[in-house]
C-alpha cells in the first residue's frame, strides 16, 4: 500500500485548492522558515484523526481553518483528502484505491468521508488498524519528538512497540472487557442489595397473602349465594315489568297515530316553504342580477375613461415622434448635400492630382538631365560638392518633414471638429436616457420599500409561526402531564373513595351503622392527619381504637348498639365526647431523640381532648432500637419506624408491613385528592382554551401567506432593474465614449502644439543649411563658371523638383481628407435613415394603437346603451316577483297557525304517555338496583344475570339467613390486608426474575475473567515476539548508524508483566559512557531514535514514513549515513521527508519547494531531481 495523493484546501496557510502526488519513493519538501512546509504533516496528521489542538501546533481545533490575510478573506472550511493505492490489499476493503477525507466547517461540525461516503473517525480507526498508519503512529515523526521518544514522554515508546507488534487491539479489547467486568460487579453488588431488600419483606407478605386468600375464598361463597338471591329478587321485578311496558305500547301506539297526522301537516308546510323559498331564490337571484347589471354598467363607464386618457396620451406621443422625424430629416438632408459637395470636391482634386504627377514627371527628368550634366563638371570639386548635396538633401527633408508636419496639423483639427459635432447628436440621447433612468430609479425604490415591508411581515409571520408552534408543543406537553396527573390521582381517588364508601377494611358492624343509622357518623382513623413519617407508630399505638366511632353522648352510643342488637350486626365501639375530661398535658421530654406523639398528630378543635386522652403519654423514639434505653412507667413509647412499642412493664414489636400506615387518615387523603383533581381539571381547562387560542392564531398565520405578492414583486424589481442596468450602460457608453473623444481632441492638440514646435525648429535650421548652401555656392578663385552655372541650373531643377513633389504630397492628402470627411458623412446618414424609419415604425404603431382604442370606445358606448335598456327592464320585472313572494308568505302562515293547534293537543297526550314511563322507570331502577348492588359487591354486571332462570326449588327467605351468616363470619374475620396476595405475586415474581439475572451476570462474569485471561495471553505472546525481534534489528541498525564497537540494547524493566513494563534504551557510542540519553549529543540522539524506528520499519513496514526536520541536529557525515539507510529502506515504504539540508536534498526523487504566493498564504511546486547526475562530495565513513 502506497501514498498516492494529499488534497488540501482551506487548510492553516494552504487557502487555495493543494495538490501533492506522492508517486515517488522518496519525496522531499523544502522551503524557507514559516512558508508551511510543516503543515503539509499537520494536514496528514489531522486527516488520519488527530484531535489534539496541541499536536498540530494550535490553540483550537478551528483554527486549521484558513484565517484569511489582508488581500485574500477566510474560508469557509477545512478540507484535506489523502489518497492510497491498495492493490496489495493490505486495507480491508476491496477497492483499489482508498480516499480518506475530513472536513471542518466554522460552525464546528466536521465530517469523515471514506470513498466520499460519509462516515465515522472510529470507522477510518478500524479500517487502520494495525496498519501502521495513524495521527500518532511512529510513521510521523517531527523532530520535537525525537526527544519524547528518547525521554518516553506520556508512554511513546511503548505505544510505538505496540504498534509495530500489532497489540493495540488486544489493549483496546482489554480495556472495554475490564469495563464491562466492572460493570457487571457493580451491578451485581445492586442485585444483592436488592435481593437483601426483598426478601425481608417476601417473609411478611406471604402470611399476610394467606390470610387474605381464605377471606377471598370465604367472600366467593358469599358472592355465589348473593348472585343466586338477585337471580330470583330480579326475576320477580321483570313480572311487574313486563305488564307496565304492555300498557305503554297501546299508549305510544295511539301517540304515533296522531304524530302521523302532525307529519303529514307539516310535510305539507315544507312543501309550501320549499315553493317559497324558490319564490325567494328567484327574488334573489334577479336582485343580483341587476346588481351585476350594475356593477357591468360602471366597469364599462371606468373603462371608458381610461380609454379616452390613453388616446391624449397617443397624440402627445404622436407629436412628439413628428417633431423628432422633421429634425433628423432637416440633419439628412443637410448631411446629404454635404456628402454630394465632398465627392465633386474628391473629383476634381484627383483631375488636378493626375496634373502634378506630370508635372513632377518633367520636373524629375529636367532635374535628372542637369544633374547628370552637373556629375560630370564637378569631379573636380567632389569634397565640396559633396557637402553641399548633403546640405540640400537634409534641407529637402526638412521641407518634406515640414509639409507632412502642416498636413497632419491640418487632419487633427478636422478629425477634432468631426468628433465634437457626433458628441453633439450623442448628448441629446443622452439627456433622453437621463429622464428615464430617474423615473426607473424613483420607481425601483417604490417597489423595493414595497418589498421590504413584505418580506418584513413574512419573516414576523414565520417568526410568529414558530413562536406558537413552539408555544403549542409547550402547552401539549403541559396538558399530557397534567393529563398523567389526573389520570394517575383520579385512579388513586376512585380506589379510595370505594374503599371508604364501602368500609373496606373494616367490621361488618360500621358498614351497617352508617347504612341504617346515621350518614355523619365519623370514626377516629377518619379525624386524624398524621405527619408521614410518624403514620405507621402512632397506628400501631392507636390499632385497637382506630374503628371506634365518635358521638357526642352516651345515648348516641346506646342507640348505636341497640340498633346492633336488634339486626344482630355484630359489636361496635364508641368514645362519648361529653365524658372525655380536659386535661392538661405535662408530660416532659428530656431526650434529643424523643418527641411527643400528641405534636405530630392534627385534628378538629372539637376532637383535641379525645387525642389528648389517648395520646397523652405517648412519646415516639425517632432513633436506631438498640440506642433505646427504656421509659418511665406511665410513659409509653413507639419508634418512629413502628418497629417496636413499650408500654409499662412490656414492649413488642418486629418487623414493619407494606401496608403500616395506610388506615389512617383516609378521608383526608381523599379530600386533598379531590382538590388536586380540581385545581388539575382548572388549569387543563384553561390549557385546551389556550391551546385553541394557539392553534387558531397559527392556522390564521399559516394562511396569510405573503410569498405570491412577493414574488409578483421580485419579478417587477427585476424588469426595473434589468431596464435600469440597459439604461445605465448606454450612458456609461456615451460617458466612455465622450472621455474618449476628449482625450483624442486634447491627444489632437497637444500633437497639434508639438507639430508646430517642430516646424518652427525646422525652419531655423533650414535657414542655417541654406546660408551653408549660399556659402558653397560662391566660386572658389580659379575655378570655371560653368560649374556655377551648371550648379545653379542644378539648384533650380532640384528645388522646382522638390516644390512639384511637396505640392503633389499636399494634394494627395487633402484628397484623403475628403475622403475622411465623405465617409463620416455617409456612416452618419445611414444612422440617420435608420432612426428615422424606426420613428415612422413608432408613428404608425402608436397611429394604429389610437385607432384599436377609438374602435373600443365605440364598442364600449354600443354595449352602455344595450346595458342601460335591459337595467330598465329588470327594474320593473323585480316588482312583480316581490308581489308573488308576499302572497306565498301569508299562505305559510295560516298552515303553521293549523300545526300549532294539532302540536297542543299532541302535548296533552305526551303527558300521560310519560306517566306511564316513570312507573316503567321504577320497576327498571329497581332492577338495576340489583345489579349495582352486586357491581360494588362483587364487581358483577346486571347484564350477565339477567337472563338466567330464577331456582324455582330455593326459598329466597332461607337464602336470605344463609347469606346474613356469610356475612356475620366475614365481620369476624377483622381487617385484612385486599392487596397482599397480588404484592406477595408481584414480588415473589420480580424476586424470581432478580435471581435470573443474578446468574446470568455471574456467567458473564466468568465469562469476561475468561476473555482477559485470553487476551493477556495472545498479546504477551506476540509482544514478546515482536520485542526480541525489534531488539534485534535496534542494536543492527544502530551499529550501522554508528560502529560495529558501540554498543546498544533495549530492557524491560519488568519482565513479569511485559504488557505494561516500561523499555529502557541503552546507547554508548564508542569511548562514551552516558549514564542516560539526555548526556548524548543532539546528533547522537536523532541517530539513536532513527535506529530504533528503523528497528520498528524492519519488524512491520509502515506503507509510508514522514520525518519533519529529523535531520536538522546531524551534521555532514551522519547525513550521508541518514540518507543511506532511507534509500534502502524506501524498497518497502515511501519516505515523505520535510528538511532543509541540501544534502537530503539531493538525495529524494522528487522535491516539493514550499512558498509564499503571498503574505500568509502558501504554494507548492515539484522539482523532479532523477534525471540529473549526483556526485556527492563527502563519501560515507565507514
């Protein structure tokens, strides 16, 4: 497996898109200090997984991410992407090539990709495992870590062996077996506490579901005989029943005839209605017709209107293109004549131009003739003749050059006057797009205000929309709490609330009492509102008084009893109110751990006596019972645990039910109950009226939607806009082209001022070279006068050729200046014609626009009168249908007034029909007094019983003794415990299941002892594998890094447990005895950590290296040294070498130069450094 490519952008310095290809064996980068040569490992580091900020030289994690510099600004993300070829497989994926990449966005969300899927870190971790390859495997090295490595900082060494040995697996496994190990302890320490728990309490449950059971199978028997009894008491009321419902059937018969008649009378007054209400439609439907009618009417008369405004509107438009079609027809014309007077002109001027080019022919060949006359006469006087031809020939160009100079002087003017007059046509247009690029712009910020308030009220409506739907989940989670809440005390309430309806609990005897005696009766455990904590010892002192009844007298209580006697109900108790004496209570506490029993107990001001007299000297022990240390004699005292009670001269005690604590104080329960019921019914009340308020606000937000207008909006801002930037660049044209055309006019002027300043130079020196001329012309003493003569011929043909050939010169370029001019004139009666003709297009279309409005207007008028007659005509059909609506109306009265009469008399007989329906009523609820009577008993429905046959050989007065004794047994059995025998189940249940997961647990204990066992063993054995193995290839690769006579080891230091023995480094170059590495040399140091990851790449080549200024402490020798043993090791694994020894450099096949395209950003280059022959120049030592 190799490196293939690293892709880095946005990454620290790298803001551009990087790409490095790692083809090569050897790859070198190089660069100067701060230009990011290191961050090309920072990026492959952090691409592997690294998360400390500190390892890639950061503060944060975010700031990998581009920070931007002064000219370039911050990117978004950090993106790096590392490539590599897996054709060996070594990767276990069936690709080929395997890209790995991550991403960190500013907001702090980043993500792993694998292939461009996307994945987890712990995804790429498992697909490198024991690879090799990692953020801190041994195959990057920088050079600060050279030290860690020596010096073992937080365990490097070891983790390197443990890479290379390949047990980082089996730690990993290890470590998540030890804790799910202490994971199961801790929950099995859980289970035996809970066990501990339960079974304490299973022990008392199970006497007390006992007891309850054989009361239940008492109660079945009772309930057998019970239904058995209203079997027969049922059969006897449905007798009486069925003769009283025969007598309402005749009734309801006679009701149901007259009820037909009511129908029929009342059909009739639909029908009647019914043909109304048509009457009333068609009433209706003409008013809105003629309202239509209207409304057409006054659409029509508006659409006139503007009819009328937008033919003014044509006509001014229609003047205004005539005016403009006149003008540039006066400028055509103009321009025509002009064009005409150029061409004559160009004419004329070529007939003259043929004239000069003859002239300048005869001029040529005198001037020839004399000159050959001329060379032949001055052999003599070659010097000064010669001089005196160079003399006219610089005086001819200088009257060449002086008449090119005022031809080009002349150009430029009318080249400036042409440009001013087309700046002239262009600055009217202008002034037109100026006006409407003004009303576009007043306009556009029209419509962008418009938009903004817009956007403005959708964006506070979809606020708005949040807002409540945020509000309206709140308030559902509040309604199904307080929903819960009720539920869960509503089932608490009705449980209780049966309870105390039906006495529960409680002797046969109180059931009776207040069934038949009296309905305000109270009994003690009713009065009492105990504080929590203490309800279960003061029940267990008060237990024998909590069924005594309370009265205000003695003859209350006799009353009481001999209603007892007399239905043989069994005994009750009473406490008499008017007997119990006012005493004050002395009693003392002297213990921090005693309270008084009479503190923790509240009643009704009229009960404080009674609670006084039996709670009086009672003191609750609110501390552990061996700290207890006994009472005085006339006090009694209970633990407030109720685990125990001593009482004079005796104490007792033990363990505490489930159930301790629940008689008393029922009624109030059961009122504090009711009031949490009805603030909860309130508040879930006012909660859905809430929630309704919401959901209508949010169903109105919802359809007030304002993304239409919106976009209707956005797309007239567009065309504006679009209009505008037309508008605007055809004045930044003319702008463009006006400083254009000034720039040539001043170009043309200073030409023009820079031409005459020359011309002037020239004619000073003309006049020097002509008095030189003058000069040599003088005959020289002794020379013949033909010369002079023939000179002076000479000169006047040369100067009659000259003068011909600049007049020929000066005529051909004013015949190209008309030719200039011509054309101007032709381009600008092309653009004249165009305008023109597309100013007539307009003139004819607004013409025919004019007339098309004028046809509308006829046609609107056609149609106002034909709108006008049938307005007429419907006004006086609407009085008629009103006279038939009325007529109708007066005949539905007279039905109604007939059915009213009938509905009377119809009432009288409902009447007695519903007489006869409560008596029905009576034998019915009778019945199902039955029925309810065995639901609250036993839970029974009247519907399952009703249809059975009554025993006609039982007696119902002897089934009626039989039940009273049932009943009379089931009063003695006294207060047992309803719930026991399904607690006692349930717990016996969960204390089953508890055991099963108690073994389960142990299993999985034993199994995990087993798997660490397992993993100790494998990887002690493969560690130790590995460790001779890299010991081996240390103290070879170090004394081919040194000599053969150095020596070097590696140590464990505890050899009894090699998985977590620290590995000591021994190195002593020859002649030096360190006693630790920190005494070696830094060259000597970075030599000995390269021996030893060397040693590792030996045992388990890394696919690739990456040494970071490793090299920089070594000096000339050792780098040879160092580059030797990277070239053979790169058979194996590529080296990715980051340095700035020009040694090392030399040695890579491919170097990547690092630098600064600019301040804070960084670019890379390749250098391909094969091709090129090495000589080194210090040979390795041996």
């Amino acid at each position: 497996m190799r490196l293939k490519s690293l892709h880095i952008k946005g990454f620290k310095s790298f803001a551009n898109e990087t790409i490095l290809n790692f083809s090569e064996d050897v790859i070198g980068v190089v660069g100067p200090n701060g230009s990011g040569k290191s961050n090309i490992v920072d990026a492959i580091r952090w691409v592997l997984g690294e998360q400390k900020s500190k390892e890639l030289r950061l503060e944060a994690m975010s700031d990998v991410i581009f920070n931007g510099t002064k000219t370039k600004k911050e990117a978004a993300t950090a993106t790096v992407a590392l490539t590599f070829d897996n054709t060996k497989n070594l990767l276990p994926t069936e690709y080929q090539t395997v890209t790995i990449s991550r991403t960190l966005f500013r907001s702090g969300e980043s993500e792993y990709r694998l292939n461009n899927v996307s994945c987890r870190l712990k995804d790429i971790n498992s697909l490198f495992l024991d690879t090799g390859i990692g953020s801190n495997s041994y195959a990057i090295i920088a050079l600060g870590m050279v030290d860690d490595i020596l010096a073992d900082k937080e365990n490097s060494r070891r983790r390197m062996f443990e890479q290379a040995a390949g047990v980082s697996k089996y730690k990993i496994r290890k470590r998540e077996t030890l804790n799910k190990l202490k994971g199961a302890t801790e929950d099995l320490n859980r289970i035996d506490d809970l066990l501990f728990e339960i079974e304490g309490n299973l022990k008392s449950l199970e006497k007390q579901a006992k007891r309850t059971q054989k009361y239940f199978d008492l109660k079945g028997e009772y309930k057998e005989l019970s239904i058995k009894h209203a079997v027969i008491s049922i059969h006897h009321l449905k007798q009486k029943y069925k003769g009283i419902s025969d007598q309402l059937v005749k009734d309801q018969d006679i009701y149901r005839e007259n009820d037909s008649r009511l129908y029929k009378f009342q059909a009739l007054l639909e029908k009647e209605k019914k043909a109304n209400s048509d009457k009333e439609n068609a009433l209706s439907d003409h008013q809105k017709k003629l309202n239509e009618l209207v409304y057409q009417i006054r659409t029509r008369e508006g659409d006139k209107g503007l009819l009328t405004q937008k033919i003014g509107f044509k006509k001014q438009n229609k003047e205004q293109l005539t005016r403009i079609i006149g003008e540039n027809e006066l400028e055509l014309e103009k321009a025509k004549s002009e064009s005409i007077l150029l061409q004559t002109r160009i004419v004329s001027e070529n007939e003259q131009l043929d004239l000069l080019k003859s002239v300048l022919s005869v001029s040529k060949e005198t001037y020839d003739l004399v000159k050959s006359e001329y060379n032949t006469a001055k052999l003599s006087f070659d010097i000064r003749q010669k001089e005196k031809q160079d003399l006219e020939r610089q005086l001819f160009d200088f009257e060449k050059t002086i008449a090119i100079y005022k031809n080009s002087i002349e150009n430029f003017e009318r080249e400036a006057l042409r440009i001013k007059e087309t700046l002239s046509g262009k600055e009217k247009e202008n002034t037109t797009f100026r006006v409407e690029l003004d009303a576009l712009s007043e306009n556009l910020d029209i419509k962008n205000k418009e938009l903004s308030i817009l956007l403005q009220n959708e964006n506070n409506r979809k606020l708005k929309i949040a807002e409540k739907e945020t509000k309206r989940e709140k308030l559902n989670d509040e309604l199904n709490k307080i929903n819960r809440n009720i539920d869960s005390k509503q089932n608490e309430y009705d449980l209780l609330k049966s309870m105390i309806d039906n006495f529960e609990g409680f002797p046969e005897s109180i059931k009776f009492l207040n069934e038949h005696w009296r309905k305000d009766l109270v009994i003690l455990s009713d009065i009492l509102d105990v504080q929590e904590k203490y309800k279960a010892p003061v029940e267990l002192f008060l237990d024998h008084y909590l069924n005594y009844f309370i009265v205000d007298t003695i003859n209350d209580g006799i009353q009481g009893i001999t209603l007892l006697k007399n239905s043989q109900k069994g005994k009750a108790h009473f406490f008499l109110l008017d007997r119990i004496p006012s005493e004050k209570i002395t009693q003392n506490v002297d213990s921090d751990h005693m309270i008084k029993a009479i503190d923790v107990v509240s009643v009704q001001d009229k009960y404080t006596h009674l609670i006084a007299s039996l709670l009086g000297n009672v003191l609750i022990f609110d501390g552990e019972v061996d700290q207890f240390q006994g009472a005085e004699k006339n006090t009694t005292v209970i633990s407030s645990n109720g685990t125990f009670l001593q009482q004079g001269f005796s104490i007792s005690g033990g363990s505490v039910g489930l159930f301790e604590g629940k008689k008393i104080g029922r009624k109030q329960n059961l009122e504090k109950l009711a009031l949490f019921l009805d603030e909860n019914n309130n508040s879930k009340i006012l909660l859905n009226e809430e929630l309704k308020g919401v959901k209508k606000e949010l169903e109105s937000l919802k359809s007030s939607d304002y993304n239409a207008l919106i976009e209707k909006l956005k797309k007239e801002v567009q065309r504006i806009e679009q209009d505008k930037i037309r508008l605007q660049h055809q004045m930044n044209s003319f702008e463009q082209l006006k400083a254009e055309s000034e720039n040539k006019i001043k170009l043309s002027s200073d030409q023009v001022k820079e031409l005459m300043d020359r011309i002037s130079l020239a004619d000073q020196q003309m006049k020097s070279i002509r008095t030189r001329i003058i000069n040599l012309d003088k005959p020289e003493e002794g020379k013949e006068t033909d010369i002079d003569i023939l000179s002076e011929r000479m000169s006047n043909s040369s100067e009659q050729f000259n003068n011909d050939n600049i007049n020929l010169i000066r005529h051909q370029n004013l015949i190209g200046n008309f030719v200039k001019d011509k054309e101007f004139r032709d381009l600008k009666i092309s653009e004249l014609t165009i305008k023109t003709e597309s100013d007539r297009n307009k003139l004819l279309a607004e013409d025919r626009e004019r007339i098309d409005i004028e046809d509308q207007l006829i046609k609107i008028d056609t149609e106002l009168q034909i709108l006008y007659v049938e307005k007429k005509n419907f006004q006086s059909s609407l009085g008629e249908a009103e006279q038939d609506y009325f007529k109708a109306k007066n005949t539905i009265t007279e039905l109604d007034d007939q059915i009213r009469s009938l509905t009377k008399d119809q009432s009288q007989l409902q009447q007695s029909i519903q007489n006869m329906k409560d008596q029905f009523t009576e034998q019915k609820f009778q019945i199902q007094s039955v029925g309810e009577r065995l639901r609250i008993e036993f839970n029974v429905s009247i519907n399952d019983i009703i249809n059975q046959e009554a025993d006609k050989t039982a007696d119902y007065q002897d089934l009626s003794e039989e039940l009273e004794k049932l009943k009379v047994r089931m009063q003695s059995y006294g207060d047992i415990n309803p719930l026991a025998v399904d607690a006692f189940n349930e717990m016996k249940q969960r204390y089953d299941n508890i055991n099963i997961q108690r073994k389960d647990i142990l299993e999985a204990k034993d199994s995990l002892m087993d798997t660490i066992k397992e993993i100790e063993s494998t990887a002690t054995h493969q560690f130790m594998d590995a460790f001779t193995k890299v010991r081996e290839n240390f103290i070879e690769v170090f004394r081919s890094l040194f000599t053969e006579d150095d020596t070097c080891d590696l140590v464990l230091l505890d050899p009894s447990n090699p998985l977590e023995s620290e590995i000591e480094i021994i190195a002593k170059p020859k002649g030096k005895k360190p006693k630790s590495l920190s005494q070696l040399s830094g060259g000597e140091k970075t030599l000995t950590a390269t021996a030893l990851l060397f040693a590792l790449y030996l045992l388990k080549p890394a696919p690739f290296c990456i040494f970071d200024e490793v090299d920089a402490p070594l000096d000339d020798a050792n780098i040879q040294k160092f580059n030797k043993i990277i070239q053979k090791f790169s058979k194996d694994s590529q080296f990715i070498i980051v340095t700035h020894n020009k040694s090392t450099m030399a040695e890579v096949d491919v170097l990547y130069g690092v630098y600064m395209i600019e301040p804070g950003v960084s670019g890379v280059s390749a250098v391909d450094f094969r091709s090129l022959k090495h000589e080194p120049v210090i040979e390795s030592l041996n």
